[in-house]
C-alpha cells in the first residue's frame, strides 16, 4: 500500500523511515551521505530536514507499507519560483535493501507522478549518480537524459568523485 504522509503519519513512520535511509546508506546509495552513517544521523535528517519542509507545504512525502512497517519512501518538492509552476524535482526514492525488486519503487514513482498532475506540475527532474541501479529504473519509467556531471558527488564507501545524471520527465 501506498500512502501520502501527513505530519501525523510522518511522525508514526519516521523510525522506519530513519532506518530506511540508513539500510540504504550502508548498502551505497548515493542520496548524499557517505559513511560512516549512523541512524541518530538518519534521524536528525527526517526531524530537522524534511518534516519542517513537510510541515509548511514545501513537499509531499510518501511511504510504500507493508505488513505495518513502511519499507520506501519518495518525495515530490514542486519548484517554488514563479517562473516555474510546471516543475517540480523527485528525491530520495529509498527502497529498503531486504525489500527491493518487489515493485515498491516503481509504484512510490506512479503514486508520485499522479500527486504531481494533480498539482498542475507537468515536468519532473531529478538526479542520479550515474552508476546507480536506479538510472535504470528511471529509464524504464520514461524518464529521459538531460546530462551528465563528472565528478558531482562523492562515492559513499572511497574518497572518490563519480558522476551524476540528470533526467527529466514529461507528464500529460
């Protein structure tokens, strides 16, 4: 199942919400943090990063349920400068590593392009690093290629630069 967090459902899921960025972290996800990582880290992120953000409108959060514990998130944080109506950019879709290839990815992203047709956003960005699984997802999604970026972010586990993809997508 599929929910849009509100801040009281988001207060409830926010420790599996804190493990999930932190299994994914630790299995090298490249959603900007690099080890060591630990799960107070996790923690401080969703309290002092995203739930003031959820809490004032900024972006809307939601969360793939399973068996009562929330096992991926996503969010959709539509552009706020007048220029921009149209967009709005996807981040962190984290599927937690013992719950990936069950499609609760795939359906996070449908849940998140219907939020955002329903907002009038016709345009989503987001970025990858470029050897991360999920640029394949995204392809697959219908998301196309703007570009690259050499030595964008840093690699999570080595004191090396990789590259990052940028990709946008349509919607009717």
């Amino acid at each position: 199942m599929i929910s849009r967090l509100d801040l009281e459902s988001f207060d409830a899921a926010v420790s599996d919400l804190a493990d999930i960025l932190h299994a994914c972290v630790q299995d090298g996800a490249s959603v900007g943090f690099i080890l060591p990582f630990t799960l107070d880290q996790s923690h401080a992120y969703w309290q002092t990063k995203v739930r003031p953000n959820l809490d004032n409108g900024a972006l809307d959060i939601f969360a793939a349920h399973d068996k009562g514990r929330v096992l991926g998130t996503v969010q959709l944080i539509p552009a706020a400068m007048p220029n921009q109506p149209h967009r709005a950019d996807v981040a962190k879709l984290l599927v937690h590593p013992h719950a990936r290839r069950q499609g609760f990815g795939r359906t996070l992203m449908a849940a998140l392009e219907d939020r955002a047709v329903a907002l009038g956003r016709t345009l989503l960005v987001l970025d990858t690093r470029s050897s991360d699984p999920s640029r394949l997802l995204y392809q697959s999604l219908g998301f196309q290629i703007a570009g690259e970026i050499p030595n964008f972010c840093r690699n999570p586990f080595e004191d090396r630069l990789e590259p990052t993809t940028y990709m946008y997508k349509h919607l009717c």
